[in-house]
C-alpha cells in the first residue's frame, strides 16, 4: 500500500547551524530551511530520492548572511505500514554555498557534502501524507582561504503526494 511510480513532497523548517568555526558560527541565528523532494518507492521499504532546497541563517553581531542550496541523491529505509511509516535516510550531493560578512568575507563556493535524515510519514489516505523529518547537513566550504563548517540541523514539515 501507498507505493506507485512516484512522488513528490514539499516541506518548509527551520536550520540551526553548527557552531564549530572558531565560535563565529555561535552567532547565527536558527534560519529557514525548504525542501523539494522528487522520489520513487522501488520496494516496499526502500526508496530512492532526488533533493533541492534551501537553508540559511544570518548574524546580527557580524551583519552576515549564509546560504546553501543542496542538490542531492539519497536512499530511504521504511519501516512499512499503512498508516505511519518512519524511515531513515542518507545522501549525498552538491553544496552550493554563499558567505556575505561586514568584517570582509564575501564569497561563494560549491563543494561535495551529504546528509543523514530520520522521519515519519503519517498517511492521510493513500496517495497524501503528512511528513515530519530532521536532516543534519554535512558541507564544508573554503571562502576566502577559510575552512567554514555551515554542516547544521534541519527541522523539517511537510507533504508528501504520490502520482
């Protein structure tokens, strides 16, 4: 039950950054996060996924913005049930990352990274369902000679629709 030839899901958050760059990052704010996910149920308890979106955040102590847009392809375990199905994925993909700060740093850069997800579908009826996941992000850029963890948290709600 709730498998056809694919799907398609929306879902809006929010991205918590991590703090490890020399505890610039300490001052980021939890920012937006977006996801589009096209997929494709190939068994009942594996899926394959290709991912974009967005998160960013900004820093009103450093007057600086950073964003990433992922491009990503991933897999999905599922635990199957007609009703609510939680799952665990992974993937990997491309980074595209900007730094904009008042102290000089201004660049952008586009590196390999991936991420690792955890979730729970809960089925509305059997093409629609409710979708709730946290995603950590793993991305490393160089900007201006600097190595920059943006690796962070996304907390995740959404939908899922199957075609």
């Amino acid at each position: 039950m709730n498998y056809g030839p694919g799907y398609v899901g929306v879902q809006l958050g929010f991205y918590k950054p991590n703090n490890d760059w020399y505890d610039d990052l300490a001052t980021y704010d939890t920012g937006f996060a977006f996801n589009v996910v096209f997929g494709s149920r190939l068994a009942p308890f594996f899926a394959i996924e290709v991912s974009t979106g967005y998160f960013g955040s900004h820093s009103s102590h450093y007057q600086g913005d950073l964003s990433v847009v992922p491009v990503t392809v991933g897999g999905r375990l599922i635990i199957p049930n007609p009703f609510v199905e939680p799952y665990i994925g992974a993937g990997l993909g491309a980074y595209f990352t900007k730094l904009d700060e008042n102290r000089g740093v201004k660049d952008n850069a586009t590196d390999l990274g991936g991420y690792m997800s955890a979730g729970i579908d809960v089925w509305l009826n059997p093409r629609i369902a409710l979708n709730m996941e946290g995603r950590y992000h793993w991305v490393k850029p160089k900007f201006e000679g600097y190595d920059v963890d943006l690796s962070g948290w996304n907390a995740l709600f959404g939908v899922r629709v199957l075609f």
